[in-house]
C-alpha cells in the first residue's frame, strides 16, 4: 500500500473516532438533561406530597368562625391534609397543647407566664371583646369603672346609669374560658366578679342575652350579631378599626400556642398561612383584626 493511501485511511479514521466522539459527549449531556429534568419533576412532586397527614387543635369557641374558615382554605390548598377542630375554651386548648395532646391550643387570651415555659404563642389576629345588651335597653354607652360595679354587684338596675328601673342580669363565660379571662383582667381589677350566669361559649352568651331582659353580656366582637347591641365603653365602639388603633381598650389577641422547640411540618406550614396575606384576609373577613 503505498503512503498516500495509507494517509488517506488515517486520516478518514481520525475523523470518525472524531465524530464518534462528539455524538457521544452530545448524547451523555441530553441524558444528564433529561435525567435533572425528571429528578426536579419528582422533587416538585414530593415537595407537593409532602404536606400530608392530620393536624389536631383545641381551643377558644370565640375563634371559631375565624379557625374555621382558614382551616377549610388551608385544606383547599393542601388535599393530603385534613384539620380536626375541637372548641372546648381556651384553657382546654392551652393545656392539651402543653401536653402534646393536640398540636395547636387556639386562645383568645394571653399565654399566662408558666405556660409560656412550654408553649410558644403566635399572634393571629385581634379581637374586641363587645358588651353586649338585650335590643330594647335604651343605655348607649357604659364607663369602665361602672361595667366594674355591673359585674361586681355594686351596681344592680339600670336605672342607676340612666336606663329603664329594670335588674341587671349578670351573664359570662365559664371559668377558664379566654374570653372571661380577658374581659376580667381588663375591666375588674381586683374586684370579684358575681354571675348571674356562667355559660360554655360564645354563642350561648349572645343567645341568652338576646332572650333575657335586662341581661349583659360579654362576647367576641367576630361574634357580634343583630340579634344584640354592643354598648360604647367609655364613648369608643366596638369596631376593628378602633381595635386595630388601641382606642376600644376592651380587646385581647387570637394565640396559635403550640409546643417550643416543635419540628411539625404541619404545624409551621399553617401558621406561614393564617399569616399570609390570604391568611390575614381570612381573619378580617371573619370579623376579627388582622396583624399583618
């Protein structure tokens, strides 16, 4: 074979180890394309799936309109996740959280210091706490300190703040309730309260007010209906703006109070959204006064 054909043969050799070589490293990079391609698709997937499972709270009847309504968007969102809801009171809530036996206490009242050693409490909204009277009481507005002598017994009829000669009926809630808690600690200072009658929610206040002549009630501004009148404390009315501002000073904060220290997917995931701008949408259109 003479040289030029043999450099002919070399160099058509060259050329195809050459292309060879090419087709192989074009192929190798689609694969790797195509293989990260499927591995963020079953990432994207996973992450989706994750958020599965059941999430358990207890807690505060005057935020239930508010839970409840996040709770089913919160589901909308997330299909693998149901929500179980118990409204038993706020120190229910606070002590199941505590134990571990559910994974959010709802309380609509401030975590007391030795329950804040376990728990941490996240700010969710803010709530009014509305006195409330029958429909046909003709009183408008009522000081802090009378609402004091109301609730103490100093003061028993009406008529002593200029209303009709009727007797006061005296109506809250249970103890351990967070509204009660609240309502006391604002308005009694260190005057014992003396009920006519102790009720187990929100709504069986605003019902037995609405039935009963001549009674006073406290209650969730979210829960204020028509079928009650929300008196003036000191000239300021129960609104959400006048909450929102400090100027209605008869309010106290909605608490998510779960354990420290907790690592529930869950958990973090819904209260990322009661604080979202959803969240807080949510919260508002419920009645109650976002924070955010």
């Amino acid at each position: 074979m003479n040289k030029k054909l043999i450099s002919l043969i070399a160099g058509a050799a060259i050329v195809a180890a050459a292309t060879g070589c090419s087709q192989t490293a074009t192929s190798s990079v689609a694969g790797t394309s195509s293989t990260a391609g499927t591995s963020a698709s079953e990432a994207s997937s996973t992450a989706a799936e994750e958020l599965s499972g059941t999430l358990s709270m207890n807690g505060s009847t005057s935020m239930e309109k508010v839970i409840k309504a996040v709770n089913g968007a919160f589901m909308e969102k997330n299909k693998g996740v149901t929500v179980n809801l118990n409204l038993t009171g706020s120190g229910t809530g606070i002590q199941e959280a505590s134990e571990g036996k559910c994974d959010i206490g709802n309380s609509s009242r401030k975590l007391k210091d030795e329950e804040a050693e376990k728990l941490d409490a996240t700010v969710v909204g803010l709530d009014g706490i509305a006195l409330v009277v029958n429909p046909v009481n003709k009183l408008e507005d009522i000081t802090l300190q009378d609402l004091a002598k109301v609730y103490s017994g100093e003061i028993t009829n009406w008529k002593e703040l200029g209303g009709d000669d009727k007797a006061i009926v005296v109506i809250g809630r249970e103890d351990g309730s967070g509204t009660r808690d609240g309502f006391e600690s604002i308005v009694m200072g260190d005057k014992e309260p003396k009920y006519a009658q102790e009720l187990e929610s929100t709504g069986s206040v605003i019902n037995a007010v609405a039935t009963t002549d001549g009674a006073i009630g406290y209650a969730s501004l979210a829960n204020v209906d028509e079928t009650v009148k929300a008196l003036k404390v000191g000239g300021v009315e129960a609104t959400e703006e006048n909450v929102k501002s400090g100027a209605y000073k008869v309010q106290r904060p909605f608490i998510c109070a779960t354990l420290k220290g907790s690592d529930n997917k869950l958990v973090k995931a819904y209260l990322d959204f009661i604080l979202s701008e959803e969240g807080q949408a949510l919260v508002l259109a419920q009645g109650a006064v976002p924070v955010k």
